[in-house]
C-alpha cells in the first residue's frame, strides 16, 4: 500500500467552501470524522504522481474479468504480476501514432474479450523477453461492455449502436493499415469483409480483423513482408498476429468442431478442448524474432507530448515545450476501473476540443504540479474530435450530448461511480448533466455528514472562456480569482479537508 502524500500548506489552509458567484460552482462532501484519518492512511493515493497507473490498471481490469470468466478460464488470472508492458490509449491517440515517425507495436484488444486475456500474457512475456518497453493498446469495444454493443468493428448490415459509429474503425483502416489484406484471414475480398459508409456518403469495403490482433507498424515502410503474394507497394503493417484462442489453467486451447462446423462434445456434455500451447507460444515468439532479425527498433510514444500538442493546436500555446505536464489523459474504460478503486483520485472531465477545458487546464496543472498530483484527464469526445473535426463526419461522438449514441457512456458513468452527481443541468430524464471541463475529487467509499455514501467529495465546473467578450473570460482578474477558488476547494477535499458547517 502507497504511502499517503500531504498536501501543502496552501491547501490544508482552505477549510470553508462556498458557492463560486457567476460561470463555476463548487460542492464539497463531508466524512464521519471518527474514521476519516484510518480511512486515509489505509487507502491508496490515485493521483499521487508515484502511482503507476497503467501497470496497476492492465493488472487489475484484465484479472477481473479473467476470475469472472469461471466457465472458460477456470478463474485463472490474466497476469501474475504488475510487470505489463501494456498502454492503452484513446482512438485520438491511437491515430496520431499511426501518423507518427517510427516503428510501434500495437495491440487491438479489450479485458472483456476472451480471446485478448489470452494473448495478451504471452506478448507480455516475449516483449519483457525482448527489451520492448511498450506496447500500445486500443480497443474498439469503446465502452468496454460486456455486451459488445458499442462495438465500432461491426458491418454496416449490423443493427447494433456501434454499427452506426463503424466508420472510427473504417476510416482507420481505409487511411493507415492499407496492407490489412495482408495479414488477416478475413480480408476485404472475404464474404464477411466489413463496410462502413464514409463522410461523403459512399459504402466502402475493407478487411475485418479480428480482436485482439497485434502488429509491427511503420508508416512509411515500403517492403512486403507478408508473403501474400499481393503485391503491396505500401506495407505500413511490417507484421500482423492474429490468432482466435482461448486460455485456462491447463493452456491455450481451441474448441473443437466437426466438418459441419457443429461443436464436438465430451461424455459430460462439454466441448472439447485441444490444447496447443508450445505452438501458439512459438508462434508469438515468431513476431518477436522478426523485430530482432530485422533490427527494428521500437519508438515511444508519450500521452504528455499528445497532450500539449493537442491543446496547443487551436491556436494559442497552453503548454510551453519545457512544461511540466501533471494532467494525464485516461480511456473510458480506465477511467471506470478508476471509480472503482479503494482510494482517492483526482479527475478531469473535459478535452482540448472544448474551448472552456482550454481556458483552464493549465491553471488545473498548476495546482497538480504545485502538490505533486496527477489529475486524471477524460475527453467525453470519444474521437477526439478526430472524425468530427478532420474527416468531415457530422454525428456528434460527445458523451455529454444527450441526443448521441454514445450517450449512455455518460449514463452509465453517473449510475455506476457518480451517485451522489447534483448540478444544474440535467438531461430529460432527470439524470444531472456536467458541463465541461468538470473538476472533482473522488473516494467511492466516502460519506456525506449524515452518512450516506458520496463517493464525489467536492467538484467544480470551470466554465470559464477565452473569449475576452464575454463575461467569464479567464483573462480577467476576479474570474481567474473565482476560478482558483473552486481549483484549490477541489485539492483539499482530495487532502481529506472538510467544508465547515
């Protein structure tokens, strides 16, 4: 268990919160008072900036879902220890490193798919094995459900709600991976090949991998390396593995079937299993061995640099080059696993296509750097604004919009972690609606003064502009004054101070 960090001086001497006048509120909760400290020391410090988030996150979210998953995994774990290699990044960032300079290892691939809890310890191994550092992980599953319903990777004769929202995946392949055909078993020629229907309005047609599915990439390599026969001028996929296999205590396996593709069972009625671990194994060790042999070095990709250029992008420099950077941008499914760990955390909901988020990040960074935290960072624009604002499409893919598909994320969010959400806004039926950026600190096992749990302590929602027309323009001085007010409220509840009655 970490070691809780204080706070400095300048927060422990906030101990009254009010209302904000004007664009940002605040709200603080309290604790019982008997068992506030044991309850502190025993808990875990999300945002504390030694917390190693993404090992603690791979490690936690794909062992969940491995115990849970009694019927085909017998409960076995996913990893045995923290040591992952593991990143996983958003559909914005995943674009931007497929843009990128360099070579990279990039895994498609979710906890809550089988077939991925079973690859992905054995690209663990080989990477560690091999000196590879990272390897970065997107999912096309963006809710991480169960269900599979926000699925993007689905063709348009589909009728699920991520089929509507496809293109993220089409458009992905069609500009980047042009030599998918290469390396899958379903390519754009196969029957069950994947359509999408692109910004001007015209179906097209390209191969479907399947999840989870890693791949060497380099975007500017010209040489075939596939062996397809294809004739492929442009191989940015350097080498693909794609294998559907499944894991338990005994290895990996496949099901077995017979000619007419009917499952064949056992004497009690289970299908059978055949296991093939020495040859999956090899074969992973192949993909690896292909790295080594052709002297491929491996580039790093950093969601701090992602982030000061993304907000530095709409014009006016947020971040300088020589800043030190203390907001670190989360997945939606990261940020669930988040709400759902013993401790307390420090979040951001906002993204640096929203002008509001833009007028106050760096002030929100300020105070981070200043008490040695991390503040979590969610953009509820689940592209980014990637195919909104660079690829033409118009559908909105804000979660905050009650009127898009990917609305329920946000639902789901508040029902979920958020419980004890009041605000101003709310949506028609009645759930509290934020406005970005929203701003609060967060312990799922908190209580308000009667008791009750209230895992959200405090919160703000920093509406202020940079827009020196308007009222809540950040350049003015009250306003800069009311909005580190509500910043440094938010801090101290993240202390363990409390609101005076």
């Amino acid at each position: 268990m970490m070691k809780r960090k204080m706070i400095s001086a300048v927060l422990a001497a906030v101990m009254t919160v009010g209302m904000i006048t004007g664009c940002g509120s605040s709200q603080t909760t309290t604790e019982n008072k008997a068992d506030k400290a044991d309850k502190l020391e025993s808990q875990t410090d999300l945002s504390s900036t030694d917390y190693d988030f993404e090992k603690e996150y791979a490690y936690g979210d794909f062992n969940a879902h491995s115990r849970a998953d009694e019927d085909r995994q017998d409960g076995i774990d996913t990893f045995e220890d923290k040591d992952i290699v593991f990143q996983d990044i958003t559909y914005d960032q995943l674009i931007d490193i497929l843009g990128s300079e360099g070579n990279y290892m990039i895994q498609l691939s979710g906890s809550w798919c089988h077939n991925s809890r079973a690859m992905s310890p054995f690209i663990n191994k080989y990477a560690k094995e091999y000196g590879i550092d990272t390897v970065y992980s997107y999912d096309f599953n963006i809710n991480n459900g169960d269900d599979g319903s926000l699925f993007v990777r689905m063709s348009n004769e589909k009728t699920t709600p991520g089929t509507k929202l496809n293109y993220m995946y089409g458009e992905m392949v069609s500009r980047y991976l042009t030599n998918l055909d290469d390396w899958v078993e379903y390519p754009s020629t196969h029957a069950t090949a994947l359509s999408y229907t692109n910004a001007d309005g015209k179906e097209v047609t390209v191969g479907r991998l399947q999840q989870p599915i890693v791949f060497v990439y380099n975007k500017d390599n010209k040489v075939d390396y596939s062996n397809s026969g294809n004739g492929s001028t442009s191989c940015p996929i350097m080498y693909a593995f794609e294998k559907m296999v499944e894991r338990d205590s005994k290895g990996i396996y496949t099901k077995r079937f017979d000619d007419d593709g009917n499952p064949v069972l056992d004497e009690n009625g289970n299908q059978i299993r055949d296991y093939i671990t020495d040859e999956y194994d090899a074969s992973v060790k192949e993909m690896f061995d292909f790295i080594k042999n052709n002297n491929i070095e491996l580039s790093t990709y950093s969601k701090t640099d992602h982030l000061r250029d993304v907000f530095n992008s709409y014009g006016s420099e947020i971040f300088s080059a020589d800043q030190q950077i203390n907001v670190y941008p989360v997945t939606y499914r990261q940020l669930k696993w988040l709400l759902n760990e013993d401790g307390n955390a420090m979040v951001m909901i906002g993204g640096a296509g929203d002008e509001k988020t833009r007028a106050v990040i760096s002030r929100v960074n300020d105070y981070a750097v200043k008490n040695n935290l991390r503040v979590y960072l969610y953009d509820p624009q689940v592209d980014g604004n990637v195919t909104t604002g660079r690829w033409g499409y118009k559908q909105s893919m804000n979660i905050l919009d009650e009127n898009a598909i990917v609305n329920l994320m946000y639902t789901d969010l508040v029902k979920g972690a958020l419980t004890n959400l009041e605000v101003a806004h709310s949506m028609s039926d009645g759930t509290a609606l934020i406005q970005e950026p929203f701003l609060f600190a967060f312990n799922k096992d908190a209580k308000d003064a009667d008791g009750f749990t209230a895992p959200i302590k405090a919160w703000a929602e920093l509406t202020y502009t940079q827009d020196p027309e308007t009222r809540f323009y950040i350049g003015k001085e009250a306003n800069q004054k009311s909005c580190d007010s509500s910043i440094e409220s938010v801090f101290a509840a993240y202390a363990g101070e409390e609101a005076a009655e």
